[in-house]
C-alpha cells in the first residue's frame, strides 16, 4: 500500500512537472506581452520595454524560462516558494491567489454541496420511481440542464432572478391569477414525488394547491415579501412538518420511537428560540451559529440515544437531522428579520447581480452583512448548481438501477425486508460508492474555478485571475493559479482510486 | 416531500419487458437490426435525429458553404440574401427590431442578425464535428490499446491521459486564436479535439480491461488468432455501443465547449461567428433587443439537446439489459388480457 501510495505520488510529481512545462510555453505562445507598449506613443516606451524584459527575463526564450520558475517554486522547500509577481500591479502572485481562493471556495463550495445533495437525492427518487412520469420529467430535464450553456443561464439568472425579483420587491402583491397559476403548477411539481392510486395523488394534488394558494395570498396580504419572518410558530411548525417527513423517509411513520425523537429534538430546538435570539442580538459572530448547530446536533443524538433501544441508526438519523433542520429554521428565522433593514440599506436591489459583496453598503449588523453576503452568493451559485446537478442525477440513477438489478438486492427483498431497508441499507450505500470518483473529480475542479461564472457574475476568483492572465500574457500569474488547479486535479485522480479501493473491497491494489 | 417505498411492478414489468429484445431475437433479426428497431422506437432520438438533419441542411443552405480562408477561400453561396459580413444600413425601428427584411433583427452595427446566426450555427457545427470526431477516434485508439494490453503499458498511458487532462482548454484557444487566427476555425477544432479524448479512453478502456477476460477472446487466442484480429474482429464489435456512446456526448459536450470559449474570447475569432460570441457580443442588450441574445442561445440548447437524446436513444438500442420501456396502457392492456384467459 505505501509502496504504491508512493509511486503513484512520484508519477503525480512527474505529471505535474510535465503539465506546467507545457503550460507554460503555450502560454509563451499565446501572445507578446510586449505588443501593448510596442504600439504605444509614449515617449518612454523603449525603457519601459526595456525594464520589462529585464523583470520579468523575456530575452531568455520560453523553454528556459520555465526552469527559473520552477527553481522559484521550488524555493518552498527551504521556506519561501516564489511564485514572482504579477504584470499589473506588480502584486506578488501569491497574494492575489490567497485572496482568490476563499472567494472562490465560496462561490463553488455551496454550489458543489447543493449539487451532490440534490442530485443523489432526486437521482435515487428517480429510479425508484423507474418509468414513472416524475422519472421521465426529471430525465428530460436532466437532458435539458446538460444541455445549458452557461454563460447563457447566468444571463438569464441575471435578469429573471435577480432585476425582475427586485423590481417584484417593490410593490410585492401577488395577483389572484398568478397566485392560482402559481399554485397548481407548484402543487403538481409536488405531488409528483408522491405515489399511490390516482384518486390518491388527486387528494395530495387539491390539499397541496389549497395551502399553497392560502399561503401565497396571506404573505401577499400581510406584505411578507418586504417584512419576511417565521415567528416562533412558524419556526415549529415547518420543523416539525420536515420531521415527520424525515421520519417517513428513513424509519417510515409506523417507527413511533424515530417519530417521537424527532418530534422531541424539534421541541428542544424550538426551546431555543428565544435564548439564541437574545444571544445572537448583542453579539453575533459564526463561533455562535456553528456552535448552536453543533449543540442541536450533538443534543439530538442524545435524544435518539434515549429514544431507541435496538436498531439506534435510524432513530438516531432522523433525529438529528430534525435537530439540524429546526436549527437552520432558527437562522433563517434570524436573517429574514433582518431582510427589512437590509432592504433599505441595500437601496431596493437586494438581489445583487455583480461582486461579491455590496461595497456601498455602510452597517455593524452581523445579520445584515452576511445577508448582503447571501444575496450576492445566490444567483451564481444557483447557476453553478444548475449546471452540475444534472450529471449527479444521471449518474446516480443509473447507479442505483444497476444495484436493485443485483442478486443481494433480491435476497433481502426475499427474507422480506421492508423495501425502505432494502433501499436505504442495501441499494444506497452500494451504489454510492462509483460516485466517489465524480465527487472527486468535481472537488478538483472547485479551484480552477468557474471562469465562466465568475465573469458573467464579476467575481474575482480563481478563475477570473486566470482569465485576466491569459488576456494580459501575464506568464506568473497564469502559472500561478494554474499549478494549484493541476496539482489538485492531480492529487484528485489518486484521492479517487484510494477512496474506492478502500470502499470497495472487490478492488484490489495492485502491490 | 413524503417518499413512499412501495413494491414497484417489477414482476409484471420484467414479464413484460420480455417482448423488447428477446422476442426480436426470437424473429430472427440480426444485432444490427435490432438495435436500429430499438433506436427507432426511441422517440425523442428519432425526432432529434430529424430534427439535427433538417438543421444541418438548413444551416449550410441558408449560409453557404465556406472552406479555407484568406486567398485560398472556397465559397458557395447560400439563398439567404445576406452574407454575415454585409453591413446594412440599420433598421427602422431603433433597435433593430425583427422585420420581414431581417426575422432576426438587426445588430447595432446594422449586421443581419439571420446571417450572422446561420454563419455562427455553420462554425458551431462544424467545430462540433471536427472535436467530436477526432476526440472519438483519439480516445477509441487510446483505450483500446491501453485496455488490451494492461500491465506498463496500461499503466503509462493513463498517467498520459491524467497529463492531458491537466492542460486547460482555454489555454489552447488563446494559442491558436493567437498564432493560427488568421486561417479560420479549423485549427482551433483540430487542435481542441487533440485534447478533448481523455474521458471517452477512459470509458473505452474500461470495456476492453472486462471484455479481454471473456471467454470468447480465449477461445480466440487458443484458436491462434492474433493480436490485431482479437481487437479487431472480436472486442472492437462488442465495444462499439459504448464507442459510439460516449463521441455523441462528446459533440454534445464539444459544442458547450467551443461557445463557452467563444463566449470568453478565446475561441472563434473576429471576423468569423461563432453562437458563443454572439451571446458574448450582445448580452448587454438583453434589455432591449432579447432576441438578439435569445436566438444562438435557443440554438445551442436545441443543438445540445437533441444530441443528447439521439445519444440516449443509441445508449438504449445497444444495451442489450435495456429494454423496451414499459407504458401504463402495455400494463393494462397485459393484465386485462391475463384475465379474460383466467375467466375462461
């Protein structure tokens, strides 16, 4: 095992070592970073060129060039890694990639997460429900995501989600006819995911589209779009609601003990309520949100502890997980309370379309910066997750259709497992394991960057220091945010043949 | 979101299911023929098969057809009136609006907006083709030499493929945009189908690595059949679904790629189009003249699409596990039947 850790990582290095040297002379070749000052007028011009040369050693042809690089880099032995500085500015290109990474980890971390979370979960819906028409819409649209350009959702994003909402905001009343519309189509969209007879699913339908439409028309009544918030109740209520929900999904309803320890973490949660409200208003930092969501989870656990006796995993699961959810309903409680001053502050654009964060924005509130954080976060991400959701999907059902065809699968239906079990602990967990490799895959490229996305979004990120690199033939910087991408994607390549010799134990290591 | 874990009809599906292959098999049909009946009865990769045809042929007349560049250009030209790099007076209305003259609309430099789409539909297309095809073609080569024959070489030629996939598509449009811009889009979709192989050898070899301990491939080798003759005669045949599999969705990935690139500056140069540069160049007028930025972005979804699905219909007709999909009626229409014959 070490043996071949070892080797594979001298391969890596070897990979690694060749990818830049090609990299950097097709970067030589993509352009004159001269060409700017040859044609210029200014009187200085042939000093400047001259001083550039001797800066950034443009006599010495590409090939050779890239050797003192690499002597630069390899400085991060005894201690300082030079990785030179940049044409414009002359900032040193270590600098601008530390501050691009944690943008960029932002932008594609939520979107990555978001992706693999809903994919895998409507991949496995999917092939549950195999030929069914949820089954056929949620192919088509799979087919239909992979098929987006980009750049051209981000556009749509930009003006849909973003301009139209805001402009939305400012006098958000729904019409009745909207609001029908609205509701019978999200009613569908919904019962959907239900099974049973169709006299059943027509129940589901009508109840679905009432409470919507109520909904709907009560938020537009009391102007909740403006002055948005959950209340205490609220609060309980979804809590409880996604519970019980969780609960049908991993233990199934007729479980009481995994029903109860949900319930109770919820009511626990819901306890908190106050106490965190005062905690977080006289100082609000992410030690405290962290820490409530850890206190959440590790008191849920307690109480599905207590609650089972055998078979704790269950009860256990859908115990914390209504712990966690009732403390992000808590949260969100917090920041929609802050949306109304956000609102004002944010001059009537809360869903910002360009950067990063509002510079113009002037306030000590913890609610109301990482509210602005949020609403710049939102569209690209929504982007991002569009994009990729699709290949999780597919792959995953797929995934999963293969391992219910398999011959374990049928035992445990034949020793008359209930088919939840068969689904949860036989198919799922087998069929996760090919997608370590995707998962692997995608978090090397979460470095990279989303050129694409941070462009149209103006985002400067990874990606977009690589893009402006390319523009400007600014050889360090190209390098620089290039190396780090190749060297993850490099080290993804091994992370994934590790990860699934070591969950699959039909592969074997070769020694 | 309530999931319900009820018994699925397997049973009376999977009896179903018996009539798609199998019962073609029983016909006497040849392989060949049955994947064809299976791809024809897969409708959405027929109507997008019909639809990719029409397409092609209504591009490449409206447009023409251009080769080469420069002195050494070969045209003919197309029926539409305009060619994309006439400049027109602009349109009457202020924007540009689409009239009977110009059903696109106009561009702000006053540029046929039809022209210019069908020009940016041709080069689409065309790069598409190039880096699907020779992507394929690369990536069939590669993997099978690499499945079949294992060991060291196995070993070199996937850290060769890891080495490849390291090296940035955009990167290469800046250099070819730079040192061949001037001789059209053919070196960029050359020179990204170079390197755009990687993950259909990754696919292929993992077909030739499981097809080459079949015993079929023994029985060839104990019959002293060479090397040549088992990768060509017994394992190449056996692998084309997932072959011809994967390069469609490799066009269909191929032309994300080359607009995405376009859209960034580094692919398809001025003064050629490319429907990546067209959203590039107009998304700013988005506000007020939407179907300049709606048009190449239609397209490309559309193009996308029905690759995708004439790629899906393929995956189905050559997967022999797969096997016609059950509809609602089929069932009913089984079960009533079962249970006139009970009564009687």
């Amino acid at each position: 095992m070490f043996a071949y850790i070892s080797r594979r990582i001298s391969t890596a290095l070897l990979i690694l070592f060749g990818s830049t040297f090609l990299t950097y002379n097709l970067a030589a070749l993509s352009g004159d970073p001269l060409a700017a000052w040859r044609e210029s007028t200014d009187p200085k011009k042939e000093s400047i060129i001259a001083e550039l040369i001797y800066t950034y050693q443009l006599d010495v042809p590409a090939p050779a060039r890239y050797f003192i690089w690499v002597k630069n880099i390899l400085g991060v032995f005894v201690g300082k890694a030079d990785f030179g500085f940049s044409v414009e500015g002359r900032i040193p290109v270590i600098n601008l990639i530390a501050d691009a990474i944690p943008v960029t980890l932002r932008l594609v971390t939520t979107a990555t997460i978001l992706a693999i979370v809903l994919g895998i979960t409507f991949g496995v819906i999917s092939a549950i429900r195999q030929y069914s028409r949820l089954d056929y819409s949620l192919t088509f649209l799979s087919f239909f995501l992979f098929s987006l350009p980009i750049f051209w959702v981000a556009v749509m994003l930009k003006e849909y989600m973003g301009i139209q909402f805001n402009a939305f905001l400012e006098k958000p009343q729904i019409d009745i006819w909207v609001n029908l519309g609205t509701s019978a189509v999200l009613a569908f969209i919904i019962t959907g995911f239900v099974g049973g007879t169709r006299r059943k699913v027509q129940i589901i339908w009508a109840a679905t589209f009432v409470v919507l439409a109520v909904l709907l028309a009560l938020a537009s009544a009391t102007n909740w779009f403006r002055f948005p918030g959950l209340g205490i109740f609220g609060v309980a209520v979804l809590a409880a609601l996604t519970s019980i929900g969780l609960t049908n999904v991993l233990a199934g309803l007729g479980n009481k003990k995994a029903l109860w320890a949900g319930l109770v973490s919820v009511g626990v949660g819901v306890a908190f309520y106050y106490p965190f409200g005062v905690l977080v208003n006289e100082s609000g930092n992410y030690a405290i949100l962290i820490g409530f969501a850890l206190l959440m989870l590790s008191m849920s656990f307690f109480i599905g502890y207590f609650f089972s006796t055998i078979d704790r995993g269950p009860i256990i699961r859908s115990a914390m997980l209504s712990g966690f959810f009732v403390s992000m309903f808590t949260v969100g409680d917090k920041f929609m309370q802050a949306w109304a001053p956000y609102y004002t502050l944010s001059d009537g654009k809360p869903i910002q379309t360009d950067g990063t964060h509002n510079l113009a924005m002037v306030t000590n509130d913890f609610w109301v910066i990482n509210l602005d954080l949020l609403t710049h976060l939102i569209l690209p991400t929504t982007a991002l997750t569009l994009i990729s959701f699709a290949g999780y999907l597919r792959y995953s059902r797929s995934s999963i259709l293969e391992v219910l065809s398999m011959d374990y699968i049928r035992t445990a239906r034949a020793k008359g497992m209930p088919e939840r079990e068969v689904i949860l602990r036989h198919a799922l967990r087998n069929s996760m394991i090919p997608l370590t490799t995707l998962v692997a895959y995608d978090i090397a490229g979460i470095i990279g960057g989303a050129i694409i996305t941070e462009r149209v979004f103006g985002w400067r990120g990874m990606g977009s220091l690589a893009n402006d690199a390319i523009t400007q033939q600014d050889l360090n910087l190209l390098m620089g945010t290039f190396s780090i991408s190749a060297f993850l994607a490099v080290m993804a390549t091994l992370a994934a043949d590790l990860i699934y010799s070591a969950l699959d134990p039909r592969i074997r290591i070769r020694k | 979101m309530a999931i319900n874990f009820r018994k699925k009809k397997s049973s009376a599906a999977a009896e179903n299911n018996e009539t798609g292959a199998q019962g073609m098999e029983t016909l006497g049909l040849s392989q060949g023929q049955i994947i064809r009946k299976k791809f024809f009865q897969h409708k959405p990769a027929v109507i997008g098969l019909i639809f990719m045809i029409f397409f092609a042929i209504f591009v490449y007349s409206a447009s023409g057809i251009h080769l080469g560049s420069g002195d050494a250009r070969f045209t003919i030209k197309g029926w539409w009136k305009y060619s994309h790099e006439d400049i027109l007076p602009p349109g009457s209305c202020n924007t540009g609006c689409p009239t009977a003259d110009h059903p696109f609309g106009q561009q702000a430099n006053g540029r046929d907006y039809f022209a210019q789409v069908m020009r940016g539909s041709e080069i689409s297309l065309m790069v598409m083709v190039v880096i699907g095809l020779l992507g394929g073609l690369l990536g069939t080569v590669m993997g099978s030499v690499s499945g079949f024959f294992g060991g060291i070489v196995d070993a070199v030629m996937m850290r060769f493929t890891d080495f490849v996939i390291t090296v940035p598509s955009i990167l290469i449009g800046a250099v070819i945009g730079y040192k061949f811009g001037n001789l059209g889009v053919f070196p960029l979709a050359v020179f990204l189908g170079i390197f755009s192989w990687t993950g259909l050898t990754r696919l292929v070899r993992g077909e030739f690595l499981s097809l080459r301990e079949r015993e079929f491939v023994d029985a060839a080798r104990v019959a002293g059949a060479s090397n040549r003759r088992i990768i060509f005669k017994h394992i190449l045949p056996n692998s084309v679904g997932v072959i011809i599999v994967s390069t469609t969705l490799l066009l269909s990935g191929s032309i994300l790629l080359e607009t995405g690139l376009s859209f960034l500056g580094f692919g398809v140069q001025a003064p050629d189009v490319s429907l990546g540069a067209l959203i590039s160049i107009n998304q700013g007028a988005f506000l007020y003249a939407p179907w300049l930025f709606w048009w190449p972005g239609v397209i490309i979804v559309v193009i996308a699409l029905s690759i995708n699905f004439i790629g899906d219909g393929l995956r189905d007709a050559f997967d022999p596990r797969q096997r016609r999909q059950i509809k609602r009626k089929d069932y009913l229409l089984k079960t009533s039947t079962r249970d006139a014959v009970n009564k009687r």
